[in-house]
C-alpha cells in the first residue's frame, strides 16, 4: 500500500500543496516518499507527482518510476496475478516495463484489465501528453479528486483532509468511482482552459456498450470538469464473471426440520450429500488460493534482511469471531508456517451505562431493540466488565476453536480497549479525515472500529497475565464482501421475504456495484493510515467470479432461521474445516458487535451525516 498524489496545473504559476496531505500520505507510505515534477511551457502545465511508498515485496521500488521515455507511473497497488511477477521482482516495476511498452489506449486498457489485484494509478504518458488514473473495478483501494478552480488545478490522492472550521456543507472531495479508467488529454485541456476525463469504462456484467457515463460518475465529477465516455467502444475487460441470476423452478426438494437439530447438526446432515460436499471443496479451493496470494510474499525482507521470524506475526486479521473471520483465520492457518504467530485483532468500545438507562433496564428486563441472539450479549455491567462486547464474547469463543484447530500455532488474540475519552480525541485528530469524504454515521462508527482494530494496540494474554502488546503485521487481513456476495444481511431477509429470489439477486447485484463507494475507498484510507495494509479474501476476483457463478440458492437459504439461512454456504464451509459453533452466529454488523453504536448514545440512522465527524 502506498499513498500516491498527483497535482495537475494548468497554470503557468507554480502549485503550492497542502502539507497536511503530505503528512497523512506519508502515514500510508512511511518507507520511502519522493516528489517528482514534469511539464513544460507548450503545452503549458506542470504535474507534480508525489509519492509514498510502504515496502511490502522484494527490492524497495522508489516512486514516482520515471522509465527512459519520460513516462511517470505512481501505483497504489497488488499484482497478485494476470501479470508475471517472479518472487523477488516487484510489482511495480514490472507495471512501469509493461506500460512504457505500449503503444495507444488499447493497449493500456488490455495491460490494466489483465491485472488481478487491488490498485489505484496515475500514468503520465509523455507520448501525446496524457494523464491517466482510476481504480480497480472493485475499488479496493482509494483515490480521490478535487479541482480548485482559482488555481485551474486538479489534485488526485490516496487520502484527503477535512478543513477546519465550519465552511461549506459540501466539500470539494470526491471519491473517484471505480467505474473504468480516465484519461486527460494535457494538450486539449490546456487549450481549451478547462478539465474533461475521457471515461473507459469496466464491462460490467454484459450490459454492453454504455455510450454516457453513469449519474454515479457524473454526480461525483469534481464541479468545474467535465467527464465525457469514449465513443471509440474500448472499454476494461470485466475481471469476474456476471452474476448468475437463474432463478430455482421449484422450491427446495429437501425436506427441512430445522428446529428437529441444531444447526450445527443440521450443516453436518446437508455436508453428508456428495453434491453440496463437492460444491463446498470447489469453495474451499478459491478461497483458500485467495487467501494464499495475500499472505504470502510478505515483506520480511523489509525487516533488515532478517529470515522470517518465529516471534512477530506477518499477518493480522480484523477479528470478531464471527464466521466470515474465523474462516481467513482457519484458512491462513493453511498458509503460513505453523511456528509463526498469527494476529487476531478483537475490538471493544467501552460500555456506557448512562443512570436513566440502568434503571429501566431493570424495571423492564430487557433493553429494547436487543438483537434476537441466542449468544449473550454481555449487556449487563454488573456481571461483566466494560468491555465485554458481544465481539469479544465471540472472540474469545473463536480464538478456543482455532486453537483447538491448530494447537501448535501461536495466536495472538489482542484485545484492544478504547474508552470514549480516547475515541474522541483520535476521531478528531486523524479520523475524520481518513474517512473523508465519507461522512455518515455508519462510516463514522466503522470507519473508527476498524482505525482502532487495525492499530493492533491491546492486551494479550501470557501465561495468565495480560501484557500491552503491539501487532506489527503489515498485512491485515478483512472479511468485507461476504456478506455482500452471500446475502448476510437482515436486509436480504427482508428482500426475499417482499420480492422473493428475483428481489434478492437485485439486491446482492446492486450491492456489489455499489461496495467500492460504500465500503472500500474509506476502508483502505482507514487501515492504510497505520503504514498497513487491507487485503480481502472475499473479494479475490476468482473468488468473486466463483461465487457470481453459483445460483443465489446455493449460496442462501433464507426459508431457513437466522444464524443458519444467510450465508448457508459459507456456514456448510464452516464446518467442513472443523469449526464449530463460530459456523453458526448470525451476523453482528461491526458497530454493534464492538459497541461503538451504544457509545455516542445518540438517536441517530446510520445513513445520517456524522457532525462528530466535522472537525473543530
Ligand atoms: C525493483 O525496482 C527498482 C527500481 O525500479 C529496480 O532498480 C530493481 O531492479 C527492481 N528489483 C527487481 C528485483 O526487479
Ligand atoms: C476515444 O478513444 C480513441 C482511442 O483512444 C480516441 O482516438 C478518440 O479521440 C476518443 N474519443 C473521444 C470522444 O474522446
Ligand atoms: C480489556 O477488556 C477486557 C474485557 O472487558 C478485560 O478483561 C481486560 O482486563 C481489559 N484490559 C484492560 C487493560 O483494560
Ligand atoms: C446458473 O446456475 C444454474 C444452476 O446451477 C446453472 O445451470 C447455470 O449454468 C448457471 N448460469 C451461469 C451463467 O453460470
């Protein structure tokens, strides 16, 4: 992960650029950063690239990469594939070698479409004076957009800052939608004294030619530019198959008596039919290589040459116990030698127990609004301590079944406490402008549990005592896009009971589009502020291309209970790698399981705007 920016002027004076980007990218980036200018008089512009780089495989590649043609590469990103990387080689450099070789557009766009990976990019082309940039078609990794109409200037970068001070509502930060790859023609915009990015899209999902770019697009196009799609039809190969939207001609043949098992037993009783075993090992299969590719090529060369250590884990992972993570922890296990330690990465927000609420919890039993879990819950403060949230419940109910998986493995289970006093002071500090311009308070809720989380600063257990410890894994490891893929949400209950499986399969298709501006540009600025960086199993294109394969019934039955019905397939896999009840808890979304949601204590929606997150 590196933190990359690009200032594009198109004015003769030069740019001066806002140090407080400077320093947050450094954040992404802390093994090496260097600026690098070019442009000329006639045309008249100036690029000032400057770039960030956190030192995860082979030699450290210095960025920008300038190749011998003059052309300027700055790469935010993973080739875990589609491209021949040898052990050793890196990535970027590679990139920069296939690039300089190609000759126009389309051959760009065949280099780019056939990397497997997470990325963001700007490529200046010398020949024809080009600047191109975009992201990946999940949007795995961030980058934003502004133009500052005063200056005549275009600034592309990792991460943003919010400004101080009240100011206006809107911001003039967007996220770039991870829609295909632009392009500006340097010698067209300075003549005509104003910006136009030429789109080539991604072929999404055999919708065919588009021939406009997208409301999405258009609404997120910096004011003051315009975004135009290229007529000439060449467009990004998609890297994953449609969605398969086939639609079962009879409701399930099995007779089902769930409530005559537990679920476990009733997972044990469907993996005991030859057909949903194989279907399970295909599953198994890809998501295991997925989780291979991102574990392993780790930076220990980055650790003074020294061979790999016995005592600091590579590799993290987001942590709550709950199945989606329990399965990268099982799968990782494959992975990684069994002496190196593994980090797992357990949240807690401190409960608060304002006096008004304590009573009526006692006059009615129950607080309202408790999630139908037959799991505790932990609410109760008088028999748990304040930071016994569901998720470290589950986490440590998890971290037993892992090590009764593998007894030989270290697991590092560190459970990081925050109080409010420290989440305010950090939200404000470096937050909020991480998630920017993200800004509901959902984004902020989640987008402070994963900070948190991901930091690795906590407590593990040592020989029966708690000792402060500090994960060092640059590699964190997240479950994100499970749900998404495998209709985890209650919302997908609520779909399917309304509008049956064509209601669903809307759901999960629209879902997956919209991930990149929901989730993932604000995860990676998140995790990438700790000079870590985020992977995704889940969202590994052969993983994704494997599960858009399937019909929406195999991977779902909502007919079935909750903690059994959503992500069926993910649970039956579960199971099949010797887990145990982890393959059964129903989904806790982050910002409950970790408590952060009770924190504030506000009467809020999660789709409202944060003002916590507006800085002083
Ligand atoms: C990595 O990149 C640097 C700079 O581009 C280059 O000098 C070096 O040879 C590359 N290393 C390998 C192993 O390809
Ligand atoms: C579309 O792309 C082609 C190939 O790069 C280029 O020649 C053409 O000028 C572009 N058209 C527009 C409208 O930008
Ligand atoms: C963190 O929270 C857990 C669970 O409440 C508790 O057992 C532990 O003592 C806490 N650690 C610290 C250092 O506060
Ligand atoms: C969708 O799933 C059905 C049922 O398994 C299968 O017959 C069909 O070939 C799949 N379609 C695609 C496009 O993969």
């Amino acid at each position: 992960m590196c933190g990359i920016f690009c200032l594009l002027s198109l004015s003769p004076t030069r740019c001066v650029w806002d140090k407080t980007l400077h320093e947050h990218l450094r954040r992404r980036g802390p093994d090496l950063s260097q600026d690098l200018t070019v442009g000329g008089t006639d045309p008249c512009y100036q690029c000032l690239f400057s770039a960030h780089v956190l030192h995860l495989r082979g030699l450290l590649t210095p960025q920008p990469v300038r190749d011998d043609t003059g052309n300027v590469l700055l790469w935010n990103g993973e080739i875990f594939g589609g491209l021949p990387v040898m052990p050793g080689e890196n990535d970027t450099a590679v990139l920069s070698e296939r690039l300089s070789s190609c000759d126009g557009p389309s051959e760009i766009l065949s280099v780019l479409s056939a990397i497997r990976g997470p990325w963001g990019f700007v490529y200046y082309q010398k020949a024809g004076d080009y600047l191109w940039f975009g992201r990946d078609f999940l949007g795995r990794r961030s980058l934003l957009w502004k133009f500052d109409a005063e200056a005549n200037a275009l600034t592309l970068t990792s991460v943003a800052a919010r400004r101080s001070g009240p100011g206006p509502a809107q911001s003039a930060w967007r996220e770039v939608p991870a829609a295909g790859v632009y392009r500006i023609d340097l010698k067209a915009v300075t003549q005509a004294g104003s910006v136009t990015f030429e789109l080539y899209p991604w072929a999404r999902g055999g919708s065919g030619l588009v021939s406009s770019c997208s409301p999405t697009v258009l609404e997120s196009v910096p004011s003051g530019c315009t975004a135009v799609m290229n007529q000439s039809g060449l467009a990004l190969a998609s890297p994953v198959r449609p969605l398969n939207t086939s639609i079962p001609k009879s409701l399930n043949e099995e007779e089902i008596h769930p409530n005559s098992h537990s679920h476990v037993e009733h997972l044990e009783r469907l993996l005991a039919s030859q057909e949903k075993n194989d279907a399970v090992n295909r599953l198994i299969g890809v998501l295991s290589e997925a989780v291979r590719r991102r574990v392993q090529s780790l930076p220990f060369e980055a650790l003074d040459n020294s061979p790999p250590s016995n005592e600091v884990a590579g590799v993290a992972i987001l942590f709550s116990g709950g199945i989606d993570s329990m399965i990268l922890a099982a799968l990782a296990d494959r992975h990684i030698p069994a002496h190196q330690p593994i980090d797992l990465l357990n949240v807690a927000f401190k409960l608060q127990v304002p006096k008004k609420q304590k009573e009526s919890a006692k006059k009615s039993g129950k607080p309202k609004n408790k999630p139908t879990d037959s799991q505790s819950d932990g609410d109760d403060p008088q028999t748990s301590g304040p930071f016994d949230v569901p998720d470290r419940f589950t986490g440590k109910a998890g971290l037993k079944e892992l090590q009764d998986l593998n007894p030989e493995r270290r697991w590092n289970f560190v459970e990081i406490n925050v109080t409010k006093e420290e989440l305010q002071k950090i939200r404000q500090e470096r937050i909020c402008h991480l998630v920017h311009p993200l800004d509901t308070v959902l984004d902020d809720s989640i987008g402070c549990a994963v900070w948190f989380a991901a930091r690795g600063t906590g407590f593990i257990m040592e020989d029966g005592d708690q000792r402060p410890f500090t994960s060092s894994a640059k590699v964190v490891l997240t479950g994100i896009g499970a749900d998404e893929q495998l209709a985890g949400y209650s919302r997908h209950r609520v779909r399917f009971t309304m509008s049956g499986h064509e209601g669903l399969i809307q759901e999960l298709e629209m879902e997956l589009d919209r991930i990149p501006s929901r989730n993932l540009g604000r995860d990676d600025r998140v995790i990438g502020d700790h000079g870590k960086e985020a992977r995704f199993p889940y969202l590994d294109e052969d993983v994704v291309s494997h599960l858009n394969s399937l019909p929406v019934w195999e991977k779902a039955d909502l007919s079935l209970p909750r903690g059994l019905g959503e992500k069926l397939l993910l649970r039956l896999t579960a199971t099949q790698l010797g887990l145990g009840q982890s393959a059964v808890l129903p989904k806790r979304a982050m910002q409950f399981g970790s408590r952060i949601a009770k924190m504030e204590a506000h009467h809020e929606k999660a789709s409202d705007q944060c003002t916590r997150l507006l800085t002083e």
